[in-house]
C-alpha cells in the first residue's frame, strides 16, 4: 500500500469523486496521526501536528473527527476489538506500542510486563496520616509550637495521599495542581513550595509505595503511556486497597495480550 503521507489530491479543480477524496483524506490523517506519534508521543501530538503531517487544514480534521482522542479510538477499535479510554494511561501505552515497528513493540511489552511483576510485589503502604498533630490546641491551652520540617512533612504527605485520590477518580493526564489541592486541602502556593509539579507528586507518590519501583522509573517520562500507567497502577494501592490494584493490573494483562495478537496479525 502507498504511503499514505505521499497520496496528496492534484491541486486544484481535479473532479475526483467526494468518495474518493474523503477516503484519501481519512487515510492520510491517520497516517499523519501515526507519524506524530512515532515522533512525539500522544501526550505531546496535537490536532495541528497531525493535519500538518498529513498536508490537511485543521478544518478538513475536524469534518472527520471530533478531536485527537477519536482518532486514537479508532485504531484502537481496528487492532483490538476494544475500545480503551484515551485518557488513561493504558490508552496511550496501546496506541503508542501499535504504531511502533514489530520488534519495538515487543520490547515495549516486554518491559511492561517486567513493570507488572514489579508492581505485583509491592506491599500496601501504612497510609500516611498527615496533620495528627495540628489539631486546634484545647480551649485555654496554648498551641504548642511545631517545628517547621514537621509541618512541611505532614503537608507533603496530605498531597501525595490528595494526589492519589485524585489519580484514582480523575486518571493521571485528567488531573490538575486545583484538582490535588482541593482534596488536600492546602493552598495552591502550599503545594508548590513541596512540589514543582503533578509530575513530581507522582514521583513522591510511588517512592511512598516503593524505593526500588521509584528507581527503577527515574528517567521514564509520564508524558509517555508506560509512564503514565505506573503512577495508575500505584494510586489505587495508596488511595483504595490492593484489590482495585490487582484489578488494574489484570486489565493491563488484558490488553498486552490483545497488542500481541494484533502485532502478530
């Protein structure tokens, strides 16, 4: 088959048929998809980074499909007879393994496999419980001082657990600074006196859970779908319990064993 970022229509007036000129300009938006995404990642590929790929106005996209997540959808569909929310990590991990060469691929699920076995072994956390200790003082006692280490220990505990929850109602690439300290309740400038972004309470999240499964990730950006799984996986083990963890973590098995079959297709 051609390629389908070279199968651009004549300019002009070239009197082809609306059906030929809407399955060339579907194809060749896919093929632009996947060309984005083999270069940027999902997270980072826009509507403008597929249109330009594929030589199409934005507008041209948008009478084809609603927006990024539906065209992931349906290679999603195509290749695994499922469809998987695109914006959970899991849908990002499967999009970006599908269009990745053969042998990639298989490395790809390899390693997520290798994570699994990780995140199988982890224990359940004691869960933090932050703030115990700053309870109003009793009427006609004077509040007692805490040190300033202990009160930014408990506040970056209350976020991590805030994070958690938040990970776990919302997912990863859903979740926003408002949405952690909200549920912490803390104040915005709170948070990013502990932390310099989500990204880095997630980090502190897992390293909560586990040091070796934190070291083990240190250079995985969770701008990428194994990443983005990883801090799912390990939310639910802080927030819940280590049954919605097992759970998610089937569901993974799930769909590895769904990306072989359609590689091997």
């Amino acid at each position: 088959m051609a390629d389908p970022l070279n199968s651009t229509l004549p300019p002009g007036r070239h009197g082809l048929p609306r059906e030929f000129v809407e399955s060339n300009q579907r194809t060749r938006l896919i093929g632009g998809f996947t060309h984005s995404l083999q270069t940027r990642g999902y997270v980072r590929t826009t509507i403008a980074n597929i249109a330009a790929c594929a030589s199409i106005s934005r507008r041209t996209f948008y009478e084809h499909f609603d927006g990024k997540e539906a065209i992931a959808n349906c290679l999603l569909v195509k290749e695994l007879a499922k469809s998987i929310p695109m914006n959970s990590g899991l849908g990002v991990y499967a999009i970006e393994t599908l269009v990745r060469e053969p042998a990639e691929a298989e490395r790809s699920i390899q390693i997520m496999e290798d994570m699994l076995a990780r995140v199988r072994n982890l224990d359940h956390p004691t869960e933090p419980q932050p703030l115990q200790s700053m309870r109003s003082a009793p009427v006609g006692k004077a509040r007692p001082r805490l040190a300033d280490s202990f009160i930014a220990a408990s506040q970056r505990d209350r976020l991590v657990l805030a994070t958690a929850k938040v990970i776990v109602a919302r997912r990863y690439l859903d979740v926003r600074v408002s949405d952690i300290v909200s549920e912490g309740g803390v104040a915005r400038n709170t948070f990013y006196e502990r932390f310099e972004n989500k990204e880095e309470a997630a980090r502190r999240m897992i390293r909560s859970v586990s040091d070796e499964l934190a070291e083990h990730i240190q250079g995985l950006s969770f701008e990428i779908g194994t990443g983005i799984v990883v801090v799912e996986l390990v939310a639910p083990l802080i927030a819940e319990d280590r049954v919605a963890l097992m759970r998610k973590v089937d569901g993974v098995v799930e769909v590895l064993g769904l990306l072989r079959s359609a590689l091997e297709e």
